[in-house]
C-alpha cells in the first residue's frame, strides 16, 4: 500500500487550525465542513505521526511541536507572499524593485543624488543599495546578486560587462583658515612639513599618494590615518590637517570648514558602471543607469 504523503491542503488545514483555534472556525476560514477538517487534520497526524493538538473543552490546544511547526509554516507562507509580489512588480514593472551593491564610498556621495533623479521618473519604483567592500562587492557582482553595480575598478569582474561613468582625480582638502587655501591649485611640494591625514595604511589610494610624495622626496608630518575618506575630511574638518581625498567624498564634505582643491599632479579616481550579463535585465536598469550618468555629469560640473 502506497504510504500517504503531506499535501499542500494538509499544510492549509494546519495553519487554519492554527490561526482559528477550533474545528468549526478553521472550517469556516478555508470555506469548508467540519467533518473535512477533521478528516484532513486526523491524515495530518497520521502522517507525521505525531499528535499535533490535545482536545481541551471542544477546543484544540496545539501541542509543543505544532507550536514548532507553526514557526516553519508561516516562513513558507511568506516566502510564497514574497513570491506573488515579486511577480505583481513584475506586471506593473514602474512599482518594481532595483538591487545595487557598491562601495560604501559611493553609497553616501554619488548615489543619493542619481536616486532622486530616478525616483522623481519613477516615484512608485524601490531601489535597495547595498554598501560592499572589495574584493566582496566584485564576488557578488560576478555571481549575479544584483542589477547592476558601482566599483572603483577599470576591469570587469568575470560575467559582468564594465562601463565607465567618472573619470576624475583625487582632490586635496583643508580646513578653513589653512594658509593653503590661497593657490588656485596644490603642487606635491605644497604638502612639505604640513600635517596629513592619510588614509589607512593598506588603502590602494593610500599607497598611491605615499609612492607620489617619496618620488619627489617630499616629507609630511604623518600624524593621523583614518579608514575611510569620510573618517579623513571630519578629522580636516576639526584643523587637525590637510589631506588627499576621491573627489565624490570631498565634495560631499566640502562647506565652510572644509575647502576642496584640485592637484596639479594627477592621482586618478575612476568608477564604473557594471553589468550582470547573465541575470535577466530588470525593466528598471535603463532608467537609473541614465540616473547615475546625470548625477556624475553634475559632480564633473562642480569639480569645474
């Protein structure tokens, strides 16, 4: 004889049970009879072997392991209402959602300006920004988690396709009041005996401006180190020093406590746009794509 096998109706008749608390209730909610439920229920048990309510005054009280149970029912029953919506998005796709992981970097200074762009062309859109540190972010963007992603690096992560969208150069900042602020723009030698805010030691910028300064032989009071350029500008911000920073940061820091100039030597900050190209496309990409591209056009105007 064919032994009997959980169903999908003997998982509803459960969690309506569950949710009613009595036979009668429970068969009024998934439009049904009494005496089906308690056939349904008496299978369930069968199945499982196990007794999932004592019988208390007409009631039924749930058993230790249907409270269990439960908690593993309702996580499929949610998992299927993520699903419908997933797919209502999908139909009416300006209610959609987009997935973008990037730099924490870029998470505080580029992106907020492209999402009011694109919110303001698709109000009814949700956009989920998820900050990565490399080499983690080009991982995941070459294993699809997401539409589309921001990096600081010029090659393509495997699976992905790269676009350029900035091409800038880092950007000195200081602190208001500091003699400097008098050149138009700093020359490496400018940087002589002055206090400097570096960056943490094993930041590629980091070793970019080190190898900058050694070439010329040119000594910094190297008193101060922070780990993200965010955590540099607060301490310039304080007149602790000056420092070299990306521009998006510096920018986003920039009023009056902090002045930006640029570097008549050129220390490169590239970010680009990349692709999944083995995910299907989301209908929404285009638009923020187009996004992202007026809000870099926007920091490359007030660079200027």
């Amino acid at each position: 004889m064919t032994a009997t096998r959980l169903t999908h109706r003997h998982v509803e008749v459960f969690r309506a049970l569950m949710l009613a608390g009595s036979v009668t209730r429970a068969a009024e909610l998934l439009h049904t009879s009494q005496p089906t439920v308690s056939r349904e229920l008496a299978r369930l048990e069968q199945v499982l072997q196990m007794n999932l309510f004592d019988r208390v005054r007409g009631r039924l009280r749930p058993t230790v392991r249907a409270l269990a149970l439960r908690d593993e029912v309702e996580r499929s029953y949610q998992g299927l209402e993520r699903i419908a919506a997933t797919a209502a998005a999908l139909r009416h796709f300006a209610q959609g959602r987009l997935e973008l992981a990037c730099l924490p970097a870029l998470a505080h200074t580029l992106l907020p300006d492209a999402v009011r762009r694109f919110a303001a062309a698709h109000p009814q859109a949700s956009v989920c920004i998820t900050p990565v540190e490399s080499p983690q972010l080009e991982a995941w963007l070459s294993e699809q988690r997401c539409d589309l992603g921001l990096t600081e690096q010029g090659s393509a992560p495997p699976g992905t396709l790269a676009l350029p969208l900035l091409k800038l150069d880092e950007v000195a900042v200081l602190p208001a009041g500091h003699a400097l602020l008098a050149r138009p723009r700093l020359r490496a030698a400018d940087f002589a005996e002055q206090a400097f805010v570096s960056l943490a030691a094993g930041d590629p910028y980091r070793q970019q401006i080190d190898a900058l300064f050694q070439r010329q032989g040119i000594a910094r009071r190297l008193a101060l180190e922070a780990g993200s350029a965010a955590a540099v500008c607060a301490l310039v911000r304080q007149g602790l020093g000056v420092a070299i920073v990306n521009p998006l940061t510096a920018l986003d820091a920039a009023g009056p406590d902090l002045q930006v100039r640029p570097l008549t030597v050129r220390i490169p900050f590239h970010v680009s746009l990349v692709l999944p190209e083995l995910r299907a496309p989301n209908p929404l990409r285009d638009g923020f794509v187009a996004a992202l591209r007026e809000a870099a056009a926007a920091v490359r105007a007030r660079l200027r």
